[in-house]
C-alpha cells in the first residue's frame, strides 16, 4: 500500500515512521523548508517515551510542484496537517492523485473531513489520535510520549472495508486503533476535550494536569468544555453533563500533556485558534448561543498570536 502522508508534523512523522515500520506500507512524507531538508538528508529522529529511533522515509517538499507528481500512485492521503493549513494544501494537491486514491484526516477539529470531500469530490475517513502528544522538537527530530491510540470511521458515520483495512494496518504499527461507525461524534468528543485544554494551556503554559486539579483552572476547563458540547448541536451531536464531566475526569487522571496549542506558542508557530476555539465559536454563532469563555480566550491568543492564515 502507497500511502502519503500531508504534513510532517509530530503526528505525521510518528504515522509515517510507524506505518513504514510494519513493511506493509510505502510511505511518502510531505514536509516544508528546513524540516523537510533535514528529514531527507538525515532521516526522522523519533524519541519516543525516551526510546530514540532513526527512521529513513521518502520526502517531498510541498514547494516542489513537480515532486508532488509522485502522488499519483498512492492508495491513500492521510492529512497530518494542521487544520488552518487543510484547504489550501488539500486544492494543491488535488490535480496530483488519482480518482481511487482514498482520503483520510487524522487532525484536530470538526472541519477537516468537509472541507476534504468539499474539495476531492469524494468520501473522507475521519479519524483522531488520542492518549499522546507529539512535537516538533528540532528540524528532523520528533518527541512522543504517552499510549499510541486513535479512532476512524467513514465521515460523518459508517465502516467501510477500505476504513476496516486501515485500522488492521495501523494495529500493525502497533497503535491501538478503534472503528466509530459515528466518527463526527467521536471527533466532537476530542474537540470537547482540546477546546477544554488547548486555549487555555496557550496562556498559563500549564500541562493538564497542573490546569485540572487546580480549582480555578478547572473551572475555566469545565466551562470551556461545556461551551464546546453546547456549539456541537450545530452538528447533530448532543452531550450529556455526565459525558463532558467525564472527559474532564479523564483528562485529570491521565499523566500530564503539554496540548499542541502550547507547543505552538512556545515554540513561536501558529496556533490552531480557527479549528478548536474558532470551530465553537462558528458553531455557537449559528446556534444563536453565548460562548463568553471561549470568546475570551480565542481573542486574547488571537490579539497575542494573530492570524494563523
């Protein structure tokens, strides 16, 4: 199987080290600039839970137009991409793969999976990672800790064999990996959980664990995720209080996660404001509803950051 995978990023690199690994896949990255050049020269460093690891996977610097032609014999394009950055990369490469090539999403947010059928004309396999975090530490070289875990299913609901063959895959890449034939919920369920941490963690600089079990930051998460359960009836998903209290209590009882949105702004990079916080606040906009957490937090990352555009 010939599989590419749109963005290099933590997710991506750990993807594409992992599906190469099981000798069942031929994995293309797709990467940009300095990061692209070093995963090409000196191959992917991963440490991953301490363990560090060499992994030498073909590259294609998404500058390079006549590299991406390359993708035309590939069986699936997994997007790995940060969300801001799905429409635009998703009509770049649409010209270059085939009419059979199936989709997938394996991203944050609830927008994703639309905006790729919107675009290829075809159906999308959304899909989430959980239970982990995975960072860009240095050019070529990625950190992962925690229990590699993801969920997938036709978008917005159904299990194709094409889908049930993708999760046998990644269970050979040793990830535990889980069939929804509801993935829109289970992905609004992971949004719940990002719009609780991710902003937040974006202006204390606190992994969950600090933010969780102090009663102040626990407020602020609780609401934030209510907010969120509130905006996904704009989808057709409803939550109960006791499923968003439990995904708070999940979030609490795990080991500490430094949230995406965090390495983001440590590191200087884009935040992901558009896909979590801007998805909710899109929604709530639509519901007629108020959102004041997340409002506030979205503007304030947003006036401190800027645009992720």
């Amino acid at each position: 199987m010939r599989i590419g995978i749109v963005g290099a990023g933590g997710i991506g690199c750990l993807l594409g080290a992992r599906l190469a690994a099981t000798g069942q896949a031929e994995v293309l990255l797709l990467a940009r600039g300095e990061h692209a050049a070093r995963l090409a020269e000196h191959g992917l460093v991963l440490d991953f839970n301490g363990a560090r690891e060499t992994h030498h996977l073909p590259v294609i610097d998404t500058a390079n137009e006549a590299a991406l032609g390359q993708l035309a014999g590939c069986d699936w394009l997994l997007f790995a991409c940060k969300s801001q950055h799905t429409r635009r990369l998703a009509e770049q490469l649409k010209p270059c793969v085939s009419a059979d090539c199936r989709l997938g999403s394996l991203q944050n947010g609830v927008d994703n999976e639309p905006i790729l059928a919107e675009v290829f004309q075809r159906p999308v396999m959304g899909g989430l990672m959980r239970k982990f975090f995975a960072h860009i530490t240095a050019p070529g070289e990625v950190e992962v800790r925690g229990v590699l875990e993801a969920v997938l299913g036709d978008y917005p609901t159904g299990c194709s064999p094409d889908v049930t063959a993708m999760v046998e895959l990644l269970r050979m890449a040793g990830i535990t990996v889980y069939a929804s034939d509801d993935i829109r919920r289970e992905l609004w369920r992971k949004l719940v959980l990002n719009n609780g941490c991710n902003p937040l963690a974006a202006v204390t600089f606190l992994d969950t664990r600090r933010m969780a079990n102090d009663p102040d930051m626990a407020w602020v998460m609780r609401n934030l995720m209510r907010e969120a359960g509130a905006a996904a009836a704009a989808d057709e998903v409803e939550f109960s209080p006791h499923e968003l209290e439990a995904v708070f209590q999940w979030i609490k009882g795990i080991d500490p996660i430094t949230p995406s949105m965090q390495a983001d702004a440590q590191r200087g990079k884009p935040l992901e404001l558009d896909g979590i916080t801007g998805a909710v606040l899109r929604r709530a906009g639509l519901l007629g509803i108020e959102v004041p957490v997340t409002a506030t937090l979205h503007h304030i990352l947003l006036g401190k950051y800027g645009s992720s555009d």
